[in-house]
C-alpha cells in the first residue's frame, strides 16, 4: 500500500481532521454567540477593543474578541483537509489562546491589550488552550495508531 493510497484515506476522515473542525466549529459558535445580545450580558456596553460587555455573563467580549475566534475557526475548518495542516492549525490557536491569557494576566507588561480581558477570561483562554493542544496530541497518536504515518 502506497503512501499516497493511505494518506488519501486519512484526508477528510482521520482523527486528526474531524478534531480540528470539531475545535473549529465550537470556536466558530463561541465567535457567534459572542455577538447574541441575549447571551452578553451587557451588550450596549460592547467595544471595539475595550469593551464591558460578557459573554454568558461571565468572560469580558469584544468586538475583537468575536472576529478572532470566528478567524481562529475559520482557520481550523479550512485546515482540516490535511491531518498535517489540521495539526498545525489547531496547535498554533492552543498557542495563541495561551498567550492571550499570559499577556491578560499581566504577565507581558502591555498597557493597553489588544483584546478585553477578566480573570475569568485568563482562565478560559489558559484552560482551553492547553486542552486543544493535549487534544491535538491525542488526536496525533490515534492517526498514528490507526494509519501508521503522519
């Protein structure tokens, strides 16, 4: 069996693909309901950048907020065709939601971050970014157990 033949059947139905537009599908509903004024609480208050507006009431949202976890979403749907790609595109946002939580902390002294944060949302952003790059290391392993190439 060829490389060609294998990587083939693992396109559209590995695990690494079908958790890459399962993360970007709920990031692309976080994205949404960001902008539902029945799910923000204080939405007259919502911002470009700065922003008193929170989602569910709990987690401080934007205007900014919502367009880069629709991105982010957007990103990881597009990238899913290839298990290599939806690896890469679901690391990199883990990554990127990680760093927006360390500079939200204050740990990068920034006076004036590019997106609203709360400590809620610090560890919404720690917590689900390492969750999609423990997920995205599962997801690997099972295309590797199951294909036998990555």
């Amino acid at each position: 069996m060829s490389t060609l033949a294998i990587e083939g059947a693992s396109t559209t139905n590995g695990p690494i693909t079908k958790y890459a537009r399962g993360v970007g599908g709920f990031l692309g509903l976080l994205g949404v309901l960001s902008l539902v004024p029945g799910v923000t609480t204080n939405y007259s208050g919502m911002g470009f950048y700065s922003s008193e507006a929170q989602l569910f009431g709990l987690f401080t949202t934007s205007i900014v907020a919502a367009a880069v976890y629709l991105t982010a979403g957007a990103c990881c749907i597009a990238f899913s065709t290839s298990p290599r790609q939806g690896h890469k595109a679901v690391v990199l946002t883990g990554n990127l939601l990680i760093i927006v939580a360390i500079g939200g902390a204050g740990l990068v002294v920034n006076p004036s971050p590019p997106l609203p944060v709360n400590e809620a949302s610090n560890y919404f952003h720690l917590f689900l970014g390492i969750l999609l790059l423990l997920g995205s290391v599962r997801a690997k392993a099972m295309h590797v157990k199951q294909y036998g190439v990555f």
